[in-house]
C-alpha cells in the first residue's frame, strides 16, 4: 500500500477510537524526560500527543515526503522546540540520543500484513534505551471460521456468473486463493465457533519469523463454512485494543480467508485450520472436517508466466533489460558530480525511442533519484 500523499492517511490520523487508545497509553508513560520516537510516523499524530503530554524530545521518522506535513503541523501547534522531523528508514537514520519510548503503527492488517514489524524491531534493537517502553508492546492473532454466503459469493463464485455468453470461471480458483481485506462486509457475520488466539509477538523481545500455526475449532452450531476470518489485538499500555469486526471500526481491515467450495460442518465436530506464513511470503491455509480438506496459498492468487517461474529459481542466471541497464546507467552517475538535467539529456540521447522528450527522461531520473539517492 503506498502511503504517499494526505488522503491516504485519512483514516489513520482521523481514527478517533484508535488515537484514544494511544493517548490513553502515552499519558501513561511521558514524563518530562522523556524521549520518543514516532517511528513510520505519516502525519505526526502520535508523536505530537506525546510532545501535548510534556515529552522533553519527540523525533518523527518517516522515509516518504508526507513528513513535510507533519512537520507543518507540529509548527502550526507551536511544537518546533520539541519535536525534530527526520526523513528517511529508521535502518539508515542516527538519533542524536537513544529514546524512552517508541511508538508506531507498524501492525499491518491480522498483524503481519505488509511486513512493517521488521522496521519497529529493528528500532527496538537500534535506539530504544535498556527498559524502555513500546506503544504497542504486543500484538495477537485471532480467527474464527464463518457462515458469510454473501461475502464469498462476491469475491469468489461470482467469477462463475458468465458475462454476455463467456464464462470466466477459470478466475475463480485464483481468487479462491486470495486474502480478501475487507470492512462492514465482514461484520456480524455467523460465526459457527468461538475464536481462538493462533499467534502472540511480544514486540519488546521477539523477533520477526516464520509462524506455522496449528489450531482447533470445535463447531459450535452446524452450518456452511465460507472461509475464516482473521483480526489482531495489540496492547496499548495496560489495555488491549482489538479490531475484531464486531467490535467498533477501526482504520485497520479484517482479513477473510476463503474455501472453495465451502464445506458442510455439523454441530459438536472439529475442524482443524493450519497457517503458515515466511517473512515477506505468502499466506497458506488449509482446513481439515469431517467434509474433506482444502488447502489455499495467496502464491496461487495471481498467474505465473513460465518465464517468471524460471527466474524464481535459484539456479536462474539474470541479465538485465533495458530498464535494468537504464537504472544501472543513472546509478552509475549519481555521485559524479553531474546535474539531474544533464543526467537525462545524456539519456534521450542514447535512447530516444524509450524516451520521446525531455521531460519524460527527466521524470524518469528524478524517479530514481528520489528512491536510492
């Protein structure tokens, strides 16, 4: 998900129960000595709280541009003595000092979605002082296996609904596959058991690894199971906010994970659920009843090329495009002391059929800059 521009932090920074809860947290740990960092900062909010409650020092750090902004708000709110704005990875920047607390928004969607906790541990490890206090400290994995017809008839089997005389139902099994991050769809669905905690981080001392999860769920009331649904819980202080949806909405998404077809289950049996998932990889789920077992892999929800699966082999030897080679050349002349203009100039000229003006061979070095230099 790309976080670049104000509207994209909307229903973050505007979260009204989420940034209670994250005051409430703060309040409790600021003193006048404290240093904090807001570490993935966005638009400041939580950082900024921690200046309003008296913290001596408050960095936000946030490698995109929207940083600009929250340094404008942090002036607009006459907080410029206290809080210092840092643009870049919390891998690559130096805090003048090592800090009290760390506070983020680094739990992507059911937890390890977008795979931001590396960036919060390696902030842990980096600049957090002996003692010092996390917001959040813990986050959890819940699921539980849903009744949710109208969900999956969505999402899934209308690909099985022919447009106009084609039937494009060959889609169906790789959104069969496929992780769905959904709202108020999945609110008050059925559910045919009682949830079960799958996965626990203790942000202060775990690290960032692969989870293999095994659970049991005892069926509750007979019915059809659609797929499950999945949400975390992370600690805030001494409280635990939760973004199951059936609790008050939050910014963040529940997770639905589909079967197809879905399966029968009856009062009183079991019904196993397996999730696995590696670092910056693929979610896999499976799901065993006395109906059978089915097994889903987000690899599966998308096509793959043979010439693609052939570079996903370890022993594949790359060569470079032309987008490579032009990447290449323009990383080859940052740092020798040459203009982005001149950069560009040079490039349209060697390559004037990838690109047709000026501009766009400008635009083309400024991308890149931008990202590595």
């Amino acid at each position: 998900m790309s976080y670049l521009t104000v509207a994209s932090h909307r229903s973050m920074a505007l979260d009204a129960r989420r940034n209670a809860a994250y005051h409430a947290a703060l309040a409790g740990v600021i003193n006048p000595d404290s240093a904090v960092l807001d570490l993935g900062a966005g638009t400041g909010v939580h950082g900024l709280m921690a200046a309003r409650l008296g913290a001596r020092r408050v960095y936000l750090v946030e490698p995109e541009d929207i940083i600009s902004v929250a340094s404008e708000i942090a002036h607009a709110n006459g907080l410029d003595r206290i809080v210092r704005c840092i643009q870049g990875r919390i891998e690559d920047v130096e805090l003048p000092e090592p800090v009290d607390v760390i506070v983020s928004v680094l739990t992507g969607n059911f937890l390890l979605t977008e795979d931001l906790l590396p960036a919060l541990l390696c902030a842990r490890k980096k600049t957090l002082k002996p003692g010092g206090c996390l917001i959040p400290s813990a986050g959890t994995m819940e699921a539980v296996p849903v009744c949710a017809p109208e969900v999956h008839a969505t999402e899934v089997g209308s690909w099985s609904q022919p447009q106009h005389g084609v039937d494009l139902s060959v889609a169906r099994g790789y959104a069969a596959n496929t992780v769905f991050y959904r709202g108020r769809e999945l609110r008050g669905l059925r559910r045919l058991a009682e949830p079960r905690t799958l996965h626990t981080l203790d942000f202060s001392r775990d690290d960032y690894a692969s989870v293999r999860i095994d659970a049991t769920f005892e069926i509750s009331q007979s019915g059809v199971c659609h797929g499950v649904i999945g949400w975390m819980n992370v600690r805030l202080g001494e409280t635990w906010l939760s973004t199951s949806p059936d609790d008050p909405a939050v910014h963040w998404s529940t997770a639905f994970l589909p079967l197809d077809p879905p399966m029968a289950v009856e009062r009183g049996e079991r019904l196993s659920f397996t999730l696995d998932r590696a670092p910056f990889g693929d979610w896999t789920w499976s799901v065993s009843s006395t109906s059978g077992t089915q097994q889903h892999s987000t690899m599966l929800s998308a096509p793959i090329a043979a010439p693609s699966l052939e570079k996903a082999r370890v022993s594949y030897v790359p060569t470079l495009n032309v987008e490579g080679r032009l990447l290449r050349q323009v990383l080859e002349e940052c740092g020798g002391g040459r203009a982005v203009g001149d950069i560009a100039v040079q490039l349209r000229r060697e390559h004037p059929v990838r690109f047709a003006t000026d501009a766009e061979a400008t635009a083309f070095v400024q991308r890149i800059v931008k990202k590595y230099g």
